[in-house]
C-alpha cells in the first residue's frame, strides 16, 4: 500500500506517472519540471497544454531567485504554499498585504478589491521582483498596468489567477504584453484554470532547480 | 471589464456563470453551495461530477460549526485558505501540526511522512472535530485508521487529498468507511484531483452556510 512508502518515494513515483500519461510533449528540458510539478500539485493534465512561458522565462527566474530578488504573493495561501527552507537558502523575503488593514480599509473606501492595492503595495518595495499571482485576476491587469504605465520591470510574473471573471482575459493581457515590453518574463497558463496552490508549485520547482543548477 | 466590477459583482457573477454553465444537476439544495464554491475555487465542473457527501454530511457539518468544534488541516496553505473572520464569528481555532518542528523530526525518525504524524498530534486534542485534508493520503489513510482502530469519531471529514499516488484509493477507503462507522460525515471526490485550495473551499462554503442560517 502506498501509505508505506517514504515521503521521497511517493513524491518520484509520482513523478514516473506523470512522465508516463503525459507522453510526449514539447516542452524544454528546463520548463517540463515546472510544468510537471503544477500537475503532481493539481492532478490536472490540462496544464500539459495550457502552460506558457516567455522566452528564457526560466533561466531568468532562476537568475532572479539566486539574486535574492523578493517575492510578492497575491494571496497568504500561495505565501503558505513556498517552501520556506529554500527561500532561505537565498536569502529571499516573500510577502503578501492583502490582509494588510490599511489594504483593507482603502479597498472599501475606493470600492476596488483588496487584491490590487495589495499588489501595488508589494510592488512599491524596489527589493521585490517576482510576482506570484494565483487568484485575482485584479492584480494581474494592476501588475500589468504597473509594467506599461508606470515603468515596472519585474524579474518574473508568475500569473496564474483562476475563475470565471476576468481570469483567463487577465492572462491573454500578460500574453499580449510581451509584445509591448518583451524584456519581462513570465510563466502563465491560456483558461480559466489556475490557484494559489499552482502558482506556489511553480516558484517551488523553479526554486528546486535554482538549488540544483 | 470585469476589473472594474466591485468584489462581491465578481462573486456573484461568477456563479451565475457557474450555475448556468452546470446545467441540471441533481445536488441536494444544502450541497449545490459547496459543489459550487469548489468549482469556483478551481474553475474545474469535474467536481461536480465526483463530488461526494455522506447522508447528512452538510446539516452535521453546520452544527459542528456552530458548536465551535476545533478545526485541523493537512497543510498551512489549506489553513490560510479559510477565512479567519468566520471562524472567529463562532469561536472556532483551526490548526495545523506539520511544520512543527517535533512532528517533523519524528517523522525524519521514523521514515514515515509528517502529514501522518501532524494529523496525530491534531487528533489528540479533543477540542477537534473537523479534519480538512487537501494534500496527503497519508493523513486521511491515518484518520480512517483513528476512527477504525482507535475510536475517533470526529464531527466531519473533508477528505480532498490530491496526487497520483494514494489519493483516489484513500478517497474510496473514505468512501467504503461509511458502511463499517455510519455516524462519522464526510464530504469527499472520487479520483485525484483535489487539494488544498479545494479543501479550504469546502469549509469556507460550510462557514457562509452556518452564518446565513
């Protein structure tokens, strides 16, 4: 029975199954990990086809984490899903204000989602450059506004919110922008599907590979 | 564009888009709020398909809730996933023992996995009633163990552990548990999807339903 297998079994078998379903598939050698841990983390071969990357999105998110680069989460789950060991290692703060009060109180007074002055008051700290969005859609068009309006060039965009509003239309807006500004990375997906927990397994792969390269 | 809907719009569009996209389904009045709220969480109608809940899972679930029975998760992230104002509203703590350092040294000293060993730790308080698991079948294989072997008889299980192994063949063990212990409620899915976020869900969905009624 599975339950008798050691942790780091159940996480390689896991692996083997994937690589098996999966079949072939054309992603890099440097993407099919991160891709492949957003499966192990969802059951969901969807993302098999539905990931995408900028160019070089990997080595340049590789590069950022080494650099000790911070990290902004949209939601205190994505926060809770980074392995927090490896961010030691680098050195790297990750941190999330959308229960921060003063959010709070100036999302109701302006009628705006909480998600949006959060992301803009992760992104007023120079220190940060690795944006972690996996539930609202609100911060991906903020964080991409940031980027066109006001000059922001983060070292990677992880935008992976989920739902039936505004979701997937955010992402087609991070596809479009690499046209407009094509020196910002990033990892996202093409529907309405994505989360919290699959936005932390990407920076946890790449984290994994940031400690093995 | 949906950016500038305010926050609770975007709830309640979503799920008039949900509604109509489900079509006719035969959930009870006191399930659709759940299933929906999952399906919401994970923008994936395959759970409303592989859902499942006990016969009165929802109605002792609300009165387990509004007894303030003390809540264990399987993860931090399913533990963020709930929302702290509800729980405050009936005075219920919620808890997670696997990044305790004594769990995870244990574990490392006895090869076993620390999801096993924090849900033991969780068990122990008799304070706890309701066990969230939306990560590891280890803890879910371990609570049906607890309830079979040890007499634990907890107030609800939400048992969405997710992954390729374990996962679906402890959600049937589950499943198969309500012929051998009847009294004890579950709300689970068949298959291996799942997860935290999915989890978190469950009992933030439970949360609304106790405060409206």
């Amino acid at each position: 029975m599975s339950v008798h297998l050691r942790p780091e079994e159940i996480e390689a078998e896991s692996f083997r199954i994937i690589d098996a379903e999966a079949g072939s598939h054309s992603w890099g050698p440097d993407q099919w990990p991160v891709v492949r841990r957003v499966i192990h983390t969802s059951a969901d071969f969807d993302y098999a086809r539905s990931m995408v990357f900028s160019p070089d999105a990997v080595p340049r998110a590789l590069a950022a984490l080494k650099a000790g680069r911070g990290i902004v989460t949209d939601t205190t789950m994505a926060l809770s899903g980074i392995a927090k060991p490896r961010l030691e290692r680098f050195g790297i703060s990750v941190s999330c204000f959308v229960a921060d009060p003063d959010v709070a109180r100036r999302a109701r007074e302006q009628g705006i989602t909480r998600s949006i002055l959060a992301l803009r008051a992760g992104a007023s700290d120079r220190g940060n450059g690795i944006f972690v969005i996996g539930n609202a859609p609100t911060a991906l068009f903020e964080l991409i506004r940031l980027v066109r309006e006001e000059g922001l060039r983060p070292d990677l965009v992880v935008g992976l919110p989920v739902g039936f509003v505004g979701a997937a239309e955010s992402k087609e807006a991070l596809l479009a922008l690499e046209h407009e500004v094509p020196e910002v990375p990033f990892i996202t997906n093409r529907g309405r599907k994505g989360g919290s927990n699959v936005a932390a397994a990407v920076v946890n792969a790449l984290l994994i590979m940031a400690m093995e390269g």
